[in-house]
C-alpha cells in the first residue's frame, strides 16, 4: 500500500511539472511575440501613405516579464472587406472555373464594413464608431462618392483619410483589413459566439452560393452562420440593420471570447491572423490592444454609429446613400474621441427623442413606462414595435452617443442600464428597451 501511494506521489509530481512546463512555454510564447516589432502586413505601403498614419509613433510599450501595454490613446481604422472573383483581375487558377462569384482571400475590393475603433488606457474606454458603406462623402482625388469606394481607389492609406475627412479631421493611427473569411475562421478559433438573432433570415443568391437560414431567438453560432447573420441585408433597414447586427455579435464577442480561456486557442487565433488580416500593427502593438480590450469594464465599451439619415429614391439620380450629419458628427466626436469641442447647450438641449419598446410581453408596459418619463418632463417620446429579444434588464440605449441624456432618463426611470450602442431606434436620440425589472420598479413604486 505505501509503495502506491509513493507511485502516486511521483504521477501527481510528474504531472505538475507538466504543467508547469506547458504553461512556461505558451508564456514564453507570448513574450517572444510581445518583442515582434514587424507589422502583420501583407502588402506594402508606400512611404506617402504610410505616412497617413500618425508617422509611426509608438502606441505601446514592453515591460519585463509582462505582456505590452498601451501608452495613450490610439485610433484603429478596420476595415472588413468580402471580395468576389469579379472584383478581381486575376483570381486564383482554382477559381476561375466555377460557374458563381466565390468569395476569395483578398483585400483589394469595396469595404463591406468600416469601423473606428478608439482605445483609450486614461479613460479606461473602448469606443467602436460604425462607418456605413454607403456613406456619402469626399474621397480625396476622386470627388463626392460612398465612402467604401476608397479602399480600391487607393488602399488603406485614402480609406483612413476620407475616414478623417469625413469625422473633422481626426488622426488615424493603424489600421486593420480582415476579409470574410477571416471573420468565419476567427469565430470558428473561438468555438462559436452565442448571440440572439433577431428575426428568422431566409435568403438564397445562387450568383455567390450565398445561402442565409437562421432561426430567430438566442443560439449559438459557429463561423459559418455568423456570417449569415452578417451578410443578410433584406430588410427595411438595408445597410444599417446589418450595422446594428455587427454591433450586437462584437459586445457578445467580446464578453465570450476575451478570458484565460482563449489562451488555449492561441495557435488558432494566430493562423487567423497570419493568413487572412493585413495590418501595420505589430504584434507587439496587437498584443498590447488585446490586452486592453480583455480588462476594459463592458460598461465602458461603447458602440456608436456615424449620424445620418437615408437619402430618397428620387435624390442623387437614384443612387442610394447614408447622408452623414456634420454638426452631430461633431458632437459625438467631441464627448467619444476627445476631439474638437461641442457647445454645452448642445450637450444639455432637452429635446431629447425618446423611443419605447417592450420586451416582456406585458399589457401596457411600454406605455407605463413612456407615461413616467412624461411625468419628469419628456415631451418627445413615443412607443414603437416591441423588442423581439427577452430581456431581464431594460436596457436604456443612447443611440446617438448622448450619454448625459442616456443617464439622466436612467435616473429619471430609476431602473435599467445605459448602453452607448447604436442598436435602438434609427430615429431616436435614447431607444427604452423594456425588461423585467420594470415590473420591480412598478412594484416598489406601489408599496
């Protein structure tokens, strides 16, 4: 019996120097990349655009036997591309005998997406500003066109500066292309993101082999449909309902994927990387963004969306666009990216458009809850279709970026969470949507 309980003793040892062994390695691992100093790029920059980005100045810095850290705050422009063997000159020998539009490994086409991404290590915030494609805007050296035409004209350098056009003037310090593809690969690396899908999504186009067939309600989706639930647009929101749904899957994104537990998918994640993102950031600088993102607190991820209206089918000779709203780019600008400034009676106007939606399915909720908020003072608020997804929590969303104006209906209501996203009503200033502790506050109210 000693003699097993000996043998014991040197499996349980033996293993702990296993482990010890493995967790030094992927350490070292990770310590070996934070000293990489070469950008993830793969393809090149001439010096005159490379210079679009903020010349090159460091944003991160390494520490002794610790992974790098942001040293202020940066701008990331990414930019998500789904390029066709039609966008292209010269497709891939293995593609160009199919009889569809497959999907190949480039970053030469039209954006699909675009996002500002702010990190902010003083602040302690992160802030993703949504670009619409169809953005109406000035690309230098090819006029007033969507915003999304700039990467093909010219790459990631006249992207980044019809960007900085378009929002003021703002810098521009990396940028990162990921084409769909990468999207698919990179959620798959994770094992999947569950999300709620808002409606069913049925959608068939045979020119692409592009087949949508989700359900609606919360379920966990591996790559492959995510990028149904990206892709999808028929809806009457177009464009911008796919932007809401982006928004949507990067908070569920980032509240699943960035623990200790992603470590175990590392060399996954960075085959991703290496085959499917082009970008100037070096790993180092990589690292140092993820890590940021992993400890920033998901009240301080704030989501948001250029401002601006659809343009009308008989404008601009039945080209459809986003028209983007300069003075409330300027506002948001100034309170999100600490850029240029913003009159206090802009920030403090009352005239705040407040829209309801329920989610509990109760008789009258949304209607109790638009008649408190008139009672504090309200005058512009108004009950609209229901919010398909349950909620427990009612969920207060600044639509616009206007966070004193989200706080102070959070303290007037005295109930739910304020949420910097785009993801209520296009045409609200705050979008009230309804969950169950509303019910707990009417209880509280009455007793």
């Amino acid at each position: 019996m000693p003699k097993q309980r000996g043998g014991q003793r040197w499996l349980w040892l033996m293993s702990g120097l296993a482990g010890v062994a493995l967790l030094s390695a992927t350490a070292g691992a990770l310590l070996a990349m934070s000293f990489a100093s070469t950008p993830l790029m793969q393809r090149e920059l001439s010096p005159e655009q490379a210079s679009v980005f903020s010349k090159g100045d460091r944003i991160s810095k390494n520490n002794s036997l610790q992974l790098p850290e942001l040293t202020r705050p940066v701008n990331i422009l990414v930019l998500g591309l789904k390029v066709l063997t039609t966008d292209v000159q010269n497709p891939p020998a293995n593609l160009k005998k199919l009889r569809y539009q497959a999907l190949v490994n480039s970053f030469d086409g039209l954006t699909d997406t675009m996002l500002l991404l702010r990190f902010n290590p003083e602040a302690k915030k992160l802030v993703a500003l949504s670009i619409p494609r169809d953005t109406r805007t000035q690309v230098p050296g090819y006029g007033i066109t969507k915003i999304n035409e700039a990467n093909v004209d010219g790459g990631p350098a006249l992207s980044a500066k019809a960007t900085s056009g378009l929002l003021g003037g703002v810098g521009v310090d990396r940028y990162v292309s990921i084409n769909v593809q990468g999207v698919q690969a990179l959620v798959d690396a994770l094992g999947g993101v569950t999300v709620f899908v808002p409606k069913d999504m049925k959608y068939v186009d045979e020119s692409q082999h592009l087949y949508v067939n989700l359900k609606a309600g919360q379920q966990h989706l591996n790559g492959d449909q995510v990028l149904q639930l990206l892709r999808f647009r028929h809806d009457e929101y177009g464009d911008i309902g796919r932007i809401q749904r982006q928004q949507m899957l990067m908070r569920a994104l980032m509240e699943q994927a960035l623990n200790p537990a992603t470590l175990a998918r590392l060399p996954q994640i960075l085959s991703v990387v290496q085959s499917h993102i082009d970008t100037n950031l070096s790993v180092e600088e990589l690292v140092a963004l993820v890590g940021f993102a992993a400890k920033t607190n998901r009240s301080q991820v704030q989501m948001l969306m250029v401002p601006g209206s659809f343009s009308q089918p008989h404008e601009y000779n039945g080209i459809s666009y986003w028209l983007p709203s300069a003075r409330r780019i300027q506002t948001m600008m100034a309170q999100h990216f600490n850029f240029g400034t913003v009159s206090e009676g802009e920030a403090l106007a009352n005239s705040v458009r407040v829209v309801i939606q329920d989610s509990t399915r109760q008789i009258n909720a949304a209607q109790a809850v638009a008649n408190r908020l008139k009672q504090s003072g309200y005058g512009n608020v108004s009950v609209s279709a229901p919010n398909r997804e349950p909620l427990n929590v009612t969920r207060i969303v600044a639509q616009q970026g206007d966070l004193k104006s989200a706080e102070a209906v959070r303290q007037s209501l005295g109930f739910g969470e304020v949420r910097i996203e785009s993801t209520g009503d296009l045409d609200s200033d705050i979008t009230i949507q309804v969950g169950q502790d509303w019910g707990q506050s009417k209880k509280q109210s009455t007793n």
